[in-house]
C-alpha cells in the first residue's frame, strides 16, 4: 500500500458520502458511496477480494473523498458521478444514449421535430420517448404528408418544393392566419398521443363520398392515408395520458457471471416495446437492478409505476424513484414480471451464443489462451464427472479444436461406482490417454479438469506416469460458482477477465462438458430404475418388460394398471406377481 493512501485511511471521517478511487494517471477509475466513509473505504484494503476487487485495488494510487449530509444524498451524488467519469470498474448500465422525442416547437408558426433534449425549449410540446428513432421521423414524415404543415425552419421569402407538393400551406411567400394554422396542430397532438379515432373516422365518410361520386382515384388516395394512420395506431410508441396503464417492468436473469436486463414498457394497457441490458455482474443482482433503474430514470422520464420482482428498502432508491416502486402479488403485472424475466433469459442466453459463434470472438478467445498460457493450444479437452451419492458414475468428455467443437472425438465412460471423484478422475484420465498411446492417436495440447488443484493433481499424477507431455489445468470458481481463474499443476491462479472472450469460451466448453456427462447419467439412471423394479418380478423377462413399457408407457402406468389390463400383455400369473409387488 502506498504510504499516500496509508495517512489518508487514517484520517477518513465516519460520515456518509462518496470516495472517488483514482489510477497513477490521476483518472477516477471507480466511484462508490457509503454509510461511513472510514470503515468502507479502508476494507478495500483489508482481507480478501474477487478478482474484480482485487484488480482494482491494485490500479489504486490515489483516491478522493465528498462527504454528504445523509446516506440518501450519497445516492444521489454516486449516480451522477459515474454518469459524469464513467468509470471503468463501475457497472455503468446506462451510457449518454437519450432517446428521441417529436417535438411541437414554440413558434408563431410550430414545426415538427426531433428532439433530444427535453429541457430546451421549454414552452414546447414533447412526445416521446421513441426507442427507435427511424420511428420517430417515420411519424414526422407521415404527419408531413397528412398535414400542410412548415418545414423550413427558416421563413423565406419564397415559396419551396413542400408548398408546391401540398404540404405547406406557404407562410414563407404569403401571409396564413396563425390560428387557423394551430387547429391543424389539434389534430397532430391527438395522433402522437395516440387517438387516432376522429382521423380515421373522419377520412372513412371522405372515401365512402369519392366512391359514392365515383371518383376512384381521390378515393384510393384517402386509402393510403387510412393504412398509414392505422400503422400509426398500431404501432404507436409514444408515452400517452392513460394514467390507469403508464407503467415499466423490469427483471433480470443472471448466468455465468453475467446479467441481463429486461424492461417491459406498457402504454395504453399494449407491450409497446422492450429495452435489453446485459453486462458481466460484479454485485448482488438484486443490488444490481436497483442500480439500473436509477440510472434508467435519470435519462429517461417516469411512469406512473415502476414494477419491480421483489420488495427493497425505498431508501435504495432516488427520491424520484422511490414513490413509483411497486411489486404486486398476483394479477396481470405478475404475468408481466415472469414475461420480462423469460426475456432476459433469452436475451442472455442470446448473448452467450452470438458471443461464441463468431469467429472472430472465437479467435480472440484462443488467442487470450494462448497467451495465458503462455503456450500454443489448438486441441483441448475438458473431462466433467457425474454421479449421485456414488452411483451411476460416469464421466463426460468433450474435444474442441481451434475453438470448435469436435464432436467426433467426444467420449463417455462408465465408471464403478462409490468411488471417490479423485479415483473416477484417475481412471477416466487412464483410460483416456493410454488408449491414444496404443492406438497412435492426436494427443490434445491442453487438459481441463473441471475441478480444482485435488482433481488436477489426480489427472497430472496419471499423465506423467504416461510420461505423456500434456498441459493439465483447472477451473478455479469464485463465491457466485462462476469460473473466476486458470489453475495449474504448479497451483498457480491465473485470472481470467470476465468480460473477455476467454471466459465465454470456457463457460461454454464447462456448459457442454456437464450437459454431455449428465445426460449420459440421466439415461443411465433411468435405465437402473426400470431395471430394479419389473427384472425383479418372476416371470418378466427382457421380452415381457418391453412389452409392458410399449403398452402402459412408463413404470407409473404399469402400476396403475389393474389385473384384467395386466393380463391383456402377460400371462394372469404373471400379472399377479406385478400387482403384488407393486403393492408390497
């Protein structure tokens, strides 16, 4: 510890407020808030820590303290600082990015336009937000069309391209009466709010008229106006006055070390749209959410609710915020919380699959290995044992090459049971490799055991009596049960960064590892179970056994078979001796 920070530890105050941790460059790399100042600050520097914390204490070189009158008040200050230094060892959820609004300007004669910035030009008229910004000059565009409205935002002293198209009513180049202009406005304002009812029903008598009149072609033009105010209304994603049904969900789904965000907007009582958030989690992932949401509402404008999966101290949450949580018990918004769930779910599952398909990232996470290692990998294989209380013991093993998965080189092995995990690795590693060396085979260039340094010394104990030259590793797991570090032979930790391509790697080859091991112990299993019920009973053999299985399906339905249905397949006697043992 530099002696800088020592004297400054000393001195801390035990009041809230927030400390501001700063590189050798002098750049705020993290930024966090406390009840008491001393306590937490100093147990930075104190005990263990995960990787994260750990890599971040040691870029510390300085750091800086705002002492704040409440706990509440250091709330609010940590938000806008990180919103101001973005630091990097921050979970920042929420980056400068503000949706787009239209915007109703304060003129003599208003324009449409879109608008970033909710504070300026205060007197104006917002709708908004719009998640996607093509939708919002959609609307501008079409709203240009049905309505003569300005579009210059200079007044010239010539007529332009729109008022010869119709769409001005030319104010640049004669004089238009300004209240006669704001009546088209009364319509606009319905629409971006949503009613589009009076427009429709209005355009509808239009039509009906060219059509009784014949005049086909001005009716198949009021046509085109009514499938485009219909998409308006189907797709209208714009905040509106329906204050019974103005409100967000949101939930997450954690894995690997990694969350995802989901938000659900409801407007009008109709899903409008869904925003996805996902980033490597460092925290609590309840913790976590609420540090999304009040960053959300700090860049975005609140609703009237704010749903929430699960009840939290209010005093977590900004004085904004807080009035706006709510977390109901049943009813429809908690169909809207499981949606959100299963949409961050599926959201990160995405993530994780994107991330490790594409070549490129699956090049980077063979690169990242090879220098970790400081050696060259192309072939590895990874071995998972499973088993329940020693029984059905078998082991998985998975090939992957240049980053691929070769699954024609995947094995399984039936393995003794109530052996130890250290004896089951033993044997497997045994028989792997000394059936490469008598057969002649590829050796791999590197061996991943999915256990820490007990299970890698069982397996390099075996390879070196081989006298096989093979890189043994293990995957070490942090508190969360998430691969946090590389374990040698030499019980050397090497870190792996969690938001890089090396650790989705990994996740995804201890992923197929177990999955392939437990299933194979699944079928297994329920091959043993079958088997210690009917191969039991006198008179049913391996023939009679398929036979009851293809009738009644399962074990469950030849038990609640009676003896007439019994008889059907095998022999009365026989039939008996089922009853009778299903029921002793």
């Amino acid at each position: 510890m530099l002696d800088n920070i020592k004297i400054k530890l000393q001195n801390l105050p035990t009041q809230p407020g927030c400390y501001l941790m700063k590189n050798k460059n002098g750049k705020i790399i993290y930024v966090g808030k406390a009840k008491d100042l001393k306590s937490r600050v100093n147990s930075y520097f104190t005990g263990a820590h995960n990787y994260k914390v750990t890599k971040m204490v040691a870029s510390i070189h300085d750091f800086d303290y705002i002492v704040t009158k409440t706990e509440k008040d250091s709330l609010i200050l940590e938000l806008n600082l990180i919103k101001k230094h973005q630091p990097k060892f921050n979970v920042v959820f929420m980056d400068d990015k503000v949706y787009p609004y239209i915007k109703i300007t304060d003129e003599v004669y208003p324009r449409l336009v879109i608008s970033r910035n909710r504070e300026k030009d205060k007197n104006a008229k917002i709708f908004g937000p719009y998640p996607d910004s093509s939708a919002a000059h959609n609307m501008i565009r079409l709203l240009g069309r049905l309505y003569p409205t300005r579009k210059c935002k200079e007044l010239n002293k010539k007529f332009c391209l729109y008022y010869h198209m119709g769409q001005c009513l030319g104010m640049c180049g004669k004089y238009v009466d300004p209240e006669e202009y704001a009546k088209i406005f009364v319509d606009i304002e319905k629409i971006l709010k949503g009613d589009t009812r009076d427009l429709i029903k209005k355009n509808e008598a239009l039509q009906k008229e060219y059509i009784e009149n014949m005049q086909f072609e001005q009716a198949a033009s009021v046509q085109e106006i009514l499938n485009a105010v219909h998409h308006i209304s189907d797709s209208q994603q714009v905040q509106t006055n329906d204050k019974n049904a103005n409100f967000d969900v949101f939930n997450y789904y954690v894995h690997n070390g990694y969350i995802a965000i989901v938000i659900i907007e409801i407007r009008n009582g109709k899903v409008i749209n869904t925003k996805k958030h996902f980033t490597p989690l460092y925290e609590n992932p309840k913790d976590a959410l609420v540090t999304y949401v009040n960053q959300y509402y700090m860049l975005n404008p609140l609703v009237k609710e704010i749903i929430l999966p699960y009840e939290r101290d209010l005093d977590l949450y900004t004085s904004e915020v807080a009035p706006k949580v709510f977390t109901p018990q049943r009813g429809l918004k908690v169909r809207y919380i499981e949606m959100a769930e299963n949409n961050a779910k599926l959201h990160l599952k995405e993530e994780f699959k994107l991330i490790n398909t594409l070549p490129d990232k699956i090049e980077m996470a063979t690169m990242q290995l090879d220098d970790l290692l400081d050696s060259h990998i192309s072939t590895i294989e990874m071995f998972d044992i499973s088993h329940i209380s020693g029984t059905n013991t078998v082991a998985g093993m998975i090939n992957f090459n240049e980053g691929i998965p070769n699954k024609s080189e995947y094995r399984l092995f039936r393995l003794e049971d109530k052996m130890s995990d250290v004896d089951s690795m033993k044997e497997v590693v045994y028989r792997r490799y000394f059936r490469i060396l008598k057969d002649n085979l590829l050796m791999p260039d590197l061996l991943i055991v999915d256990g820490g340094i007990t299970q890698i010394n069982a397996a390099k104990s075996v390879i070196d009596s081989l006298n096989i030259d093979l890189l043994v590793v293990g995957l070490k797991k942090d508190e969360h049960h998430n691969t946090s570090a590389l374990v040698t032979s030499d019980n050397v930790e090497l870190a792996v960064d969690k938001s890089s391509e090396l650790f989705f790697f990994l996740s995804r080859m201890q992923e197929e590892v177990h999955r392939y091991a437990i299933n194979y112990h699944k079928k297994l299993r329920s091959k043993s179970q079958t088997r210690s019920i009917l191969d039991d009973i006198v008179g049913v053999g391996p023939a009679r056994k398929a036979d009851l299985l293809e009738k009644f399906g399962d074990i469950d339905g030849i038990k609640a078979a009676n003896l007439e249905e019994l008889s059907l397949v095998v022999p009365k006697a026989v039939a008996q001796n089922i009853i009778d043992t299903f029921e002793g």
